[in-house]
C-alpha cells in the first residue's frame, strides 16, 4: 500500500511540473507575430523566454543564426535532461527509452561529418546531446579519427549489432540513408519491446508508440508517392503499428490519391485520423500534410494524456511539444534568414 | 426478592461503559477523518509542490488547494468534541 502511494503521488508530481512546462511553451499568436519580425528582433525575442540563459551565455560566440540554432540544441538537450532526472521509476526507464532517438540522430550526425571529414567543432556545434551520450561521450566520439573508429568505441550500446552489420555498405555507396533507417526501425522495435516488458503503465507506453509508428508510416506513404516511388516500400516501413508492413506495401501501390487516401481510411479508427485526411485530400504541398498529421498526432497525445492523467503520456506530449517548439523556431530563424515571406513560412509551423 | 447492590452496580458499569464507547468514538472520529485527509492531500500536496517547483508565484494557490481536505479533519474533531463534552 505504501509503496504503491508514494509511488502515485511522485506520478502526480512529475506530470504536474511537465503540465506547467507545457503552459509555458511559446503559443501560437507570439509565432504569428514572430513571423513579422526580422532575425535579430526573433533572436531579441526569444532571448526574453526561457530560452534566455542560452542565447546570453552564447552571445559572446556565436551570432546571426548560428546563434539561434545553437541555443535552441542547447535549451533542448538541458531540458530533456532535467526532465530525465526529476521522472521517477518507472516514468525514468520510458523516458530514457524514447530519449535514445537523440542517440541515432547524433551518432549519425557524427558518422556524416566524419566521412565528410568535417571539423570536429562543427560536428559538434550540430549535436543535440538530449540522449543517453551526453556532451562527454559525444565530445570523445567527435574526436575519433574515422566512421569505423566511432562506431569501434561505440561498442556496448543497444544500437552497435546495427551500426556493425550496415557500415561497410554505407561507406561503401557513401550514403547513410539506410543505416539510419535500420537504426530508427531498431529504436522503435526496442520501445515496443520495453513497453512490453511488464513494466507498470507499459500498455499506455505501448498506445503512444503505436500512433507515432501509424502517424511516421502514413507520413512516410505520403512522401513516397509525392517522390513518385513506387518500387518495394516494405524495407522503409516501421512495423508494430495498427497497419503490416504488408497492408502498407499494398496501399502504396495504389495508383490515383484519392484511392489512396480511401484505402488509408477504411483502415483507420482514430476520428480525429480520418477528418485529417479527408482534409489532406484537397492539399498537394508534401509539408502541409505532413504538418497536418503531426497535428493529429500531438492532439491525439493530448487526448489520451488526459485520459491517462498521471502516467507516462503528460511527459512524452511535452517532450514532443518542446521538440516542435525548437523545430518551429529553428525554421522561423532559417526562413527568416533566407528571407522567406511569412505566409510561406506559416506553413511550415506546427503550431 | 430485588438485589438492590448487584442492580446499583449493573448502572454504573452501563454508564462507564457508554463514556467509555463514546471516547472511543471520539476517537475514531478523528484517527478516520485524519487518514482521509492525508490520502487526500497527498495528490494535491504532490502536484501543488510540482506546479509551485516550476512557478513560485503558485505558491499561495498551491498551499490553498493543499488544505483543502484539512476540513474532512475539522468535521471530525468536531464530531469527537460533541461526543466528548
């Protein structure tokens, strides 16, 4: 009984803090005005909010937009650390798991640059070290000589038996693309398992993984066919969602979009899915659908962290509403550099 | 024939004994009420000191919430003064 209380009420305590975490994220009409602001007046702006610390402490070294997407990866990774260290139990071992998506990013950022034989400061100003390799494994990685020698003294991590098998082919073709792939569909394969390990509140770890996998795999259809690929799919999909690898081969054979988008909703169950589609049918631009499906997604997130008040999902729908807050700033910033019109740069917000 | 020391004594113990029922009463009315209230501020407790941990200016809401229950306590406290006096 004791164990059991004290357990709810550090649930309760740690989803409260995410909550007003969340109530403190940049809200819609500050990116709308943002979008009539030049860079520097953004960098003033931003330099107002919680991502203050950051842009003073860099300001000496950095400038312009580097400035920017630096405090951004800087803000980002010292948040998803702290939030690491203050879940507790359980809600630590979920956390760290879908943390390690910062991992592959940053191990292949650091195979990428290495092949390119980049800098190690540059490599290193790209990281965003929110994962289990912290700025100390990531700075002994960076300093490795070549992609072979980082993936050597990467020996250990859950990700290695991937990385060994799928190396020599991309060094060989000079293209990461499918070792990245193989990674991100091992990460997924290894949340699902982790939520089924019989870990308490796993069965709603498991509801969140499976609407990321279905949102990532319509989302991956949709861009195939805007790249008119229609050869085997089955090797880019991510199993374990509500759709086969199989049935998601067979619906991107179909030829016209509107019998696609059909096919995709008699296979859907989630109301908030289908209006989604239904609406995407009108749209051709590839990034307004896909920002209309990480709508659905964030929403649903919210829905169901409401229904599951105290669990793991308040956690991950701030964690994944801090990723999309940076990703939006970070397009503002570069929009704005490349002097992009707002109204273009609108759509690309997900807001 | 009436027994009239063995009734006289039957009284007492009767009356000691309803003075006694009504301590233990008492008791329980403010042992039950008590541990309703600490289960009932353990989710506000927790959650005002992670709301209070992220804005301080939530300290005084926060505070106000968590004693919310503190009146299930007063009832019984009530309760067990009227058993008692």
């Amino acid at each position: 009984m004791a164990g059991v209380s004290s357990g709810s009420a550090q649930y309760i305590y740690a989803c409260t803090r995410m909550r007003v975490r969340k109530s403190l994220l940049i809200p819609r009409e500050d990116y709308l005005r943002m979008l009539n602001m030049s860079l520097p007046e953004i960098t003033r702006f931003i330099g107002e909010t919680i991502y203050r610390s950051e842009i003073d402490e860099l300001g000496t070294s950095f400038s312009g937009i580097n400035l920017v997407e630096v405090a951004l990866s800087w803000n980002l990774a010292k948040e998803y650390q702290s939030i690491l260290e203050l879940v507790p139990g359980d809600l630590k071992h979920f956390t760290a798991s879908y943390l390690r998506r910062w991992d592959i990013q940053n191990v292949v950022t650091v195979l990428r640059g290495k092949m390119q034989k980049m800098q190690p400061g540059k490599i290193k100003e790209v990281l965003v070290p929110a994962g289990r390799l912290d700025r100390v494994a990531l700075d002994r990685l960076v300093a490795e000589e070549s992609p072979e020698r980082v993936a050597e003294s990467l020996k250990g991590e859950r990700f290695y038996p991937v990385i060994e098998r799928e190396l020599p082919r991309a060094m060989e073709t000079g293209s990461f693309a499918h070792l990245e792939n193989e990674l991100y569909k091992g990460y997924y394969a290894r949340l699902i398992a982790d939520a089924k390990g019989g870990v308490k509140g796993g069965d709603i770890f498991l509801k969140y993984i499976q609407l990321e996998i279905d949102i990532r795999n319509i989302q991956n259809l949709f861009r195939l066919r805007a790249g008119q690929v229609r050869e085997d799919v089955r090797e880019l999909m991510i199993g374990g969602g509500s759709f086969t690898v199989d049935e998601l081969q067979r619906l991107s054979g179909l030829e016209s979009p509107d019998e696609f988008i059909d096919a995709l909703k008699r296979q859907v169950k989630m109301i908030p899915l289908l209006n989604a589609l239904e609406e995407i049918r009108g749209k051709t631009a590839l990034h307004e659908i896909e920002v209309a499906l990480t709508r659905v997604q964030l929403d649903q997130m919210e829905r169901m962290s409401k229904r599951y008040a105290f669990s793991i999902l308040p956690i991950l729908v701030y964690l994944e509403k801090k990723k999309y807050e940076v990703a939006n700033l970070r397009a503002l910033a570069r929009g704005k550099e490349a002097g992009l019109p707002g109204e273009r740069l609108q759509g690309y917000l997900v807001m | 024939m009436v027994d009239f020391g063995t009734a006289e004594l039957t009284l007492e113990m009767i009356q000691a004994s309803q003075v006694g029922m009504s301590a233990v009463g008492a008791g329980l009315a403010v042992g039950l009420t008590g541990v309703g209230t600490g289960l009932a501020e353990m989710g506000i407790g927790a959650a005002a000191v992670g709301a209070t941990a992220e804005n301080r200016d939530m300290f005084g809401l926060a505070l106000l919430f968590t004693v919310i229950p503190e009146t299930i306590v007063i009832f019984g406290l009530v309760v067990a003064l009227l058993l008692l006096f």
